[in-house]
C-alpha cells in the first residue's frame, strides 16, 4: 500500500493491516510523525506531539503483537484532544492557566489504550473548549486542511484537522455545543454525538449535563469501532452495515436559533433529502418544536462560568474574551434553575415518534475563515457563533444521539455535512443511514489538498 494511501486508510483498515502483519505500528507512528513534521507548521492540529513515547508504545505493540495478543485497535496512532488526561502530560484546555501534569489517564483515553492504541499527541482546542473555532493566544491558530485560510470549526479543531489531513488514523473529541459535529462537518469527516453518559465524560456532568464525549472518524466504520470501545458495547462495532429498514426521515432547516441559512447549506440539505428517498426512506418535510427560548443557552453559558471558577488554575491567564464569557455566564445563573428543570426531552418525543431520524444541517454557513473571532469581545463572539452555528444545542440539552456525516461540498470546494438526529441510545441506527450515504457518495475516497 502506497504511504498517502496507508494514512488514511483509517482505524479500523489499519488494525485489520497490523493483525495481518501488513504493517508495524511502528512504521504507522513513523509515518504521522513525518506527516505531522511537514504538514502542521501550517495547520497548527497538535498542541503536543509524543513522539519518543508513541515510539516506544508502537514498540510495545508489534511485540504484544508478535506474541499473538488481539486487540481492536491494537498498534493503530490516534490523537487525543487537549480537553482530556493523558498520564504525565498537562491538559492546557487550549490555554496556559494549567500547568500540572495529569496523573492518570481520563477514562475515555484509558479504554482506547487498553483496546491497543497508540496516543501519537495532543490536539488544539479553544480556550476551555469554549468556542467553534479553535484559536487563541496560547497555541495561535488552527487552519482547515481543505482551505488553510478557513477554520476547522471547534472545539475538537485540532483533532478534526489532524485526521482530515492524515495525521493520525482517530483522534477523540467532545461536544457540548456542537464541538464534534462542527469540525466534523468543516473538515469533511463522520462525527458522532453520542447520547448523554453513552461514554464516559470528564468532568462529569460538564456544563450542566450539555457535554458529552467522542471521536472524529474519517468513515462510518471507524466511528462505529470507536464508539463500540468509548462505549464497552461491542454490539455498537457492528453498527456500521447499511440499514436495510425502511425508516421515517424528517427534514429540517430551520435553525434553532433565527439565522439565514447559506443557498449552499440549502443545495446540500435538498440533495441529501434527495439521497434519502432513492435509498427507500420515507422523507418529509417536519420542523421539531423548538422553544422560543432554549434552555441550553442558560446551561452553556453558566457552564463556562463554572469551569472558570472551578477547574482552572490560574485563571488571571485566561484571555479576555474567556473572562467575558465567565461574567456573562455567572449574569445568567439567576436563570440557571429554570434550565436545569427543562431538557425538552417532553417536547420532541411526539415528534421522534412519528419520525425515525431527523435530517438539519451542522452550519448555516460554510467553513468559516479561520481566526475570524480573533480579538473580539465575548458577546460579538458568541453572536458571530449563534449565526454560524444555529443546528446544534439542542441535542446538547435533550441528549440525544446525533451524527454529522460529509455528504455535501460548497461552491469553492468546501466540504458541508449534514446531522442526523435519532432517539436516545439509537447510535446504531444513525450509523446504519449513514453506511447507506457513505457507500453512495463515496466521501472517504476525498482528501483535501493539504494531506
């Protein structure tokens, strides 16, 4: 297999390789390690890279190998966002008001290296995760590898880019606003919201129940790996055959929050609805019932206040912005109580129980220009982002299952994904429709001029 080939054949393709004795661990990490010398300079994916330890681990790997040892993941790199413990390294959360090394390794990364996996490096996020663009002045910018001048989106930048650009085979992620789906969406990758406690979150119960956490995957197969071990549910690895149901598919774009929708989110959404109905799906048009006023604005913004208040070290480094987003979320904790009684979980059942999945777009717009917040206060940010980013809060608050999938490009070659939402503990099903998209449109086969 040719090398670019190899790098992104993905997860799952590469632990399949390895058990053969196709390829070594070792010259997998060696491979990345090329790739991310000489492609990130311009992306800025990795806030770390652990070269000498993913040596050592790949070592360790082929040996286990060798002995005749399985695993699923066994030998395959992946990247962790900096969001979450890796033993012996320091979680900056996309800032410099950390600075104690993790004693051990957060539950989601101890279950992909006890599944075999090599950790190759730390990706950017935002400063505490915070924003849907990752940027900010302690690691600088992240750039989109379909585009360096356009971001990846965010939280999980750093993580999306890397994979999309053929840094690492996975990398984890999380989502309390949309910081999955919206990188994934921006870098022409499949990424899964599982359904709240699906996987275990740290720390618990993050932002007030929004948060949860994650992978971003290139194919459905590897989200379907992925997510069967975050999860410890193997029935989930066999999720990613195409269904063969006839499901009820509601199609949405009407945003959660008022914001014009971009004529090509709209092209995609049509297409895609289009798509749907060649498969044998019934597809029609069903707007949820959105309230006026979300709740899940309220729990996001005393979240941050809260993670400012309570898991930062040295918060007197935090930017500006992240100061301002702390005042304004401790301003709506009076509100905090009324939130914290609403999930509309009530209010979207009768609708998910005449509709299987709901098809909304991740973005109202395309990938927007990467740094495009840069210097702005937090409520010129936090508007610029409720434009951008209307489709995604509230599966955060009702917490159900929801998945981006690349099914779509912009006018000047942009990848735009689509979000399938289904009930809760239904992964299985989103990743089945999924299958069925991936196997007609063929996304894995793109990779963006930067890899």
């Amino acid at each position: 297999m040719e090398r670019d080939e190899l790098a992104f054949a993905g997860v799952a393709r590469q632990a399949g390789l390895i058990r053969a004795g196709e390829v070594s661990s070792r010259e997998l990490v060696e491979l990345y390690l090329e790739r991310i010398e000489r492609l990130d300079p311009e992306l800025n994916a990795f806030r770390r890279v652990m070269a000498e330890r993913a040596l050592v681990d790949a070592q360790q790997a082929d040996a286990r190998r060798g002995a005749g040892e399985e695993r699923p993941l066994l030998g395959v790199p992946i990247a962790v966002k900096d969001v979450q413990d890796v033993t012996g390294e320091v979680t900056f959360y996309g800032t410099a008001a950390f600075t104690k090394p993790a004693a051990q390794d957060d539950e989601l990364v101890r279950r992909v290296r006890a599944a075999g996996a090599v950790v190759i490096g730390k990706t950017n996020t935002p400063e505490l995760a915070i924003m849907g663009d990752t940027e900010g002045p302690a690691f600088g910018i992240t750039r989109n590898p379909w585009n360096a001048d356009r971001s990846p989106g965010g939280s999980s930048g750093g993580s999306a880019a890397a994979v999309a650009a053929g840094l690492c085979a996975a990398a984890t992620a999380s989502d309390g606003a949309g910081s999955i789906r919206i990188p994934a969406s921006n870098c022409g990758l499949v990424g899964l919201k599982p359904t709240r406690d699906r996987v275990p979150m740290t720390p618990a119960g993050h932002w007030y129940g929004m948060s949860v956490a994650g992978f971003e995957a290139r194919s459905v197969r590897d989200a379907a790996l992925l997510i069967s071990i975050g999860a410890e549910d193997e029935s989930l690895g066999d999720a990613s055959a195409p269904t063969r149901e006839r499901l009820r598919v509601a199609v949405s774009a009407k945003p959660v929050l008022p914001t014009p929708v971009h004529a090509d989110v709209k092209r995609v959404i049509a297409e895609t609805a289009g798509h749907l109905r060649s498969l044998g799906h019934d597809v029609s048009d069903a707007d949820p019932p959105y309230p006026l006023l979300s709740p899940a604005v309220a729990r996001y913004m005393a979240g941050q206040a809260q993670d400012v208040d309570e898991l930062v070290e040295r918060p007197e480094r935090l930017q500006r912005r992240t100061k301002g987003f702390a005042r304004l979320g401790r301003a709506n904790r009076p509100a905090l109580g009324w939130a914290l009684g609403e999930d509309d979980s009530e209010r979207m059942r009768p609708f998910f129980e005449r509709h299987d999945i709901l098809l909304t777009p991740v973005m109202a717009v395309p990938p927007i220009r990467a740094g495009a917040w840069e210097g702005l206060g937090a409520v010129r940010t936090l508007i610029g982002m409720m434009r951008a980013y209307p489709f995604c809060l509230e599966w955060n608050l009702t917490g159900q299952p929801s998945i981006s999938v690349p099914v779509g490009m912009s006018a000047d070659e942009l990848p735009i994904g689509m979000q399938l939402v289904g009930r809760d503990g239904e992964e299985a099903t989103l990743l089945g429709v999924a299958a069925q998209l991936e196997a007609e449109l063929r996304w894995t086969d793109r990779r963006p001029p930067l890899g």
